[in-house]
C-alpha cells in the first residue's frame, strides 16, 4: 500500500513534471511562433519587393508608351506638313499652268480675232474691186 506521505511526493513528481512539459510546450510554442512570424514578416517583405517591381515595370511601361504616342504623334504631323507642302506646291503649279494656258487662249483669241479682221477687209476690198470694176 501507499502511503499519503509517498502519494504527495509522486503527485508533487507528476505535477513538476507536467510544469517541466508545460514550460516546454510554452517554449515550442514560442519558438514555432516566432519562426511563423518571421516567415510572415519575410514573405510580406517579398510580397513588398514584388509589388515594387511590379509598379516599376507599369512605370516603366506607361513611360515607353506615352514616348512611343509622342514619336508616332510627331511622325504623323511631319508627314501631314510634308503632304500639306507638296499639296500646296501642286496647287501653285496647276495656278501657274492656269494661269499660262488662259495668256494662250487670250493670245490665240486674239490672232483668229486679227485674222478675221483681216480676211474680212480682204474680202471686202474684193468685193468693193468687183463692184468697182463692173459699175
């Protein structure tokens, strides 16, 4: 049989070493939140340097966009003053060709004009020789 003096001694045995096992657990426990929480911290500090490049690439892409608008808005507008320029020369050249012909049909105009004239006169001063030579 056991004694109560033998029962306390193996209770106070049985309750330190549960407190031995308790510290332990607290300290495992401990130990696996502190390794949780710095996983946690190292995985959010990832996440942040991901994030950071991830805006830096929109950045980057927003800029070589914006850039690449800007070179095609230039090259449209040169070459809509290019077009505008042989547009304008042209319509200089047709003027001046206008502007040639009508001297020439002025000119032709009036040669047929001085022709007539002159066929008529000719014409007439035949006519005023027949009408002379038979009266």
């Amino acid at each position: 049989m056991v004694t109560k003096v033998q029962q306390e001694i193996a209770l106070q045995q049985i309750m330190s070493h549960i407190g031995g096992v308790k510290k332990d657990m607290v300290i495992l426990e401990k130990s696996e939140f502190s390794a949780l929480r710095a996983e946690n911290e190292k995985i959010k500090l990832e996440l942040q340097q991901l994030k950071k490049q991830v805006m830096d690439e929109v950045t980057k892409l927003r800029t070589d966009n914006k850039l690449d608008l800007n070179l095609e808005k230039s090259r449209v507008k040169e070459l809509h003053a290019q077009q505008d320029r042989a547009v304008t020369q042209t319509d200089r050249k047709i003027d001046t060709e206008v502007a040639g012909l009508k001297t020439m049909l002025e000119s032709h105009k009036l040669d047929n004009i001085k022709y007539l004239a002159g066929s008529v006169f000719t014409c007439l001063t035949v006519a005023l020789g027949f009408y002379r030579l038979w009266m």
